[in-house]
C-alpha cells in the first residue's frame, strides 16, 4: 500500500509505501516511509532513517548522520 505525499520543491510529490512501527524492528529503514499507528503517522523524509531502540522508541535519524 502506498500513498501520495508531498516533501517540498527538491522531492515533489512521491508515491510514499505505508509500514508498520513493528517493520522497524528487525532493521533500520529509509524513508520516503509513512509509518502508521492506531494513534498517530510518523512522516519519513527522504534522506532519513529510523529504527527502533532498546525501549521500542522510534529513533529518527536525520541526512547523513549517524
């Protein structure tokens, strides 16, 4: 599943794939992502990356930092 989103005049609109919070798990992810929950939707830019901690937290990482 996937959804339109727009990140601004460098991106434009981008078909954006949908996952779950569990998705981030197992491994980091790279955005364009939404991550949606039952209570909430966590926008992933692209350039970005998240992946849960310790604590299940989701931890953004944003551009080229680690």
């Amino acid at each position: 599943m996937a959804r339109r989103a727009f990140f601004g005049a460098a991106h434009g609109w981008i078909d954006v794939p949908i996952g779950a919070r569990d998705d981030l798990r197992a491994r980091e992810v790279e955005g364009p992502l939404l991550i949606e929950e039952y209570d909430s939707t966590l926008v992933l830019p692209p350039g970005c990356r998240a992946t849960l901690d310790a604590w299940d937290n989701v931890v953004v990482t944003v551009g080229g930092g680690r």
